[in-house]
C-alpha cells in the first residue's frame, strides 16, 4: 500500500428510513463519510520534548474539525503527548488529518503539515534501534557494505526513555572479501545516500596488516589503486557507525 492518504471525502451516505408511508417531500439526512488509508503498521511516536509538546498541543487544538464522520482505520502514526493520543495521515499536498485516540469518528486537517512532520522524521530517527543504512553507487555498480562497529542511543518506543547500544566487530580487513572487490572507476558519478545524513563522516584506506593509511573526505579523492579496504565512519548526535567495503579502483 503507498504511504499516501489520503481523506478522500468519499460517497454520501444517506440516511433515510425505508418507510413507504414517508413523504417524498421530507428531508433527507446525508452524512459525509471520509476515508483514510489503512496501514498495515502503525508508527507510534511519543513526544518527550517539552517545547515539541506544546507546539503540537496548540496545533492539534486549532485545527480544523471537518464536517461527518471518519471510516476509521489504522493510522499512519499514533503520536502520544502528555495525556493525548492522536492518529495521523499525511497527505501528498502537504497537509494532514487526524483523529483525537478518544473520538476516532471525527476528522481534523491541518492545513500546512510542514513541521508536524519534520518533527515525526525527527523522533521516528531517534527511536531507530540501528544506525543509518548507507547505499554507495559508482557509475553502474552497486557497493555493499557492511555495518561495523557502532555506539548507538535510541529512544525505546515502549518506555520513551533513552538507551543504547554497542558493537564490536573484526577490523575491517577481516570483514570485508578484498579477492571479490567490486571493480570501479572513481572517474564515473559516485552517490553516498545515507538513510539519515550525518553530523560528519570521514573515508579510512586501511593496509592487510590492520593500520590506517590515509583518510579523505570524499571517494573521488582516493588517490591509492588497486584492491583497497574502505571504512567509512560516520558520526551523527546519536553516536557513530563504521560501514566497511572493498573496492578494486582502476
């Protein structure tokens, strides 16, 4: 299912009785029915920053409430405040809808969504258990890597408080097939997408007897040839993360 909302405001639903002694001319009650988009998985979100808090405090409370009612189903989100909980769809014209968790049947949109959900990208981030994945492409070809030793803190999604974690692995030469090298020319287009962009980064060559030796910023700038060992360490205000890979540069 695509992760877009959103409320459609869907068919009206009429409400009549079926009764044939009724008039034709009496009124007919119609209702509007909206319709969200129904997750399989709900991301749940708990607000720890006071400042955070009463922003969206406000926000939720001035939203605008729409006419009907919603056919309720699971949320994109479920961000729980202080005391409240509020389900959320994001929709793709920036703005969002949202149900208070103690009245799923009434709908409310926020008409400039924005920071309501740089705020989400930010705690959803927090709550990450792992560092950030790392895709690498150098012209064609595709680079794996490998998650390495890492120090990493997180939100628990069940407490709300903050814990960690740390691993410890081989050096990188032991982790990486330096004989299968993906073979490379840093002279083709070269793409580093971290899932989240770290604070700073910096790129090792690391010799087969396990040193250092040298470092740069970017992949281009390698200057060594042939089958070298890579290590990039990455440090976001969470912690740190190494992403080891081989290369055959040419």
């Amino acid at each position: 299912m695509t992760k877009r909302l959103i409320w459609v405001i869907g068919l009206s639903t009429i409400l009549s009785a079926c009764n044939s002694e009724v008039s034709n001319n009496q009124p007919t009650e119609i209702i509007e029915v909206h319709n969200t988009v129904n997750y399989t998985e709900s991301t749940a979100i708990q607000i720890i920053n006071d400042s955070h808090i009463v922003w969206l405090e406000e926000l939720f409370h001035n939203a605008i409430q729409l006419d009907g009612i919603v056919d309720m189903a699971n949320p994109q989100y479920q961000i729980q405040l202080t005391e409240q909980q509020y389900n959320v769809w994001f929709n793709e014209d920036g703005t969002a809808v949202f149900t208070d968790i103690e009245d799923t049947h009434t709908l409310h949109k926020i008409s400039d969504a924005t920071k309501l959900k740089e705020i989400i990208n930010e705690y959803s981030f927090l709550m990450n258990e792992k560092p950030p994945t790392l895709t690498i492409t150098i012209g064609e070809q595709t680079i794996k890597t490998s998650l390495g030793l890492h120090s990493w803190s997180y939100i628990d999604r069940t407490t709300g408080e903050q814990t960690g974690i740390k691993a410890e692995t081989l050096p990188p030469t032991e982790v990486v097939d330096l004989e299968n090298a993906t073979l490379v020319d840093l002279n083709m287009p070269i793409n580093m997408n971290f899932e989240h962009e770290p604070n700073r980064y910096e790129i090792r060559i690391w010799s087969s007897d396990n040193k250092v030796i040298a470092t740069y910023k970017d992949l281009s700038d390698i200057k060594e040839k042939g089958k070298v060992v890579c290590e990039i360490l990455a440090t976001w205000q969470q912690g740190t993360a190494s992403y080891t890979f081989a290369l055959h540069i040419q």
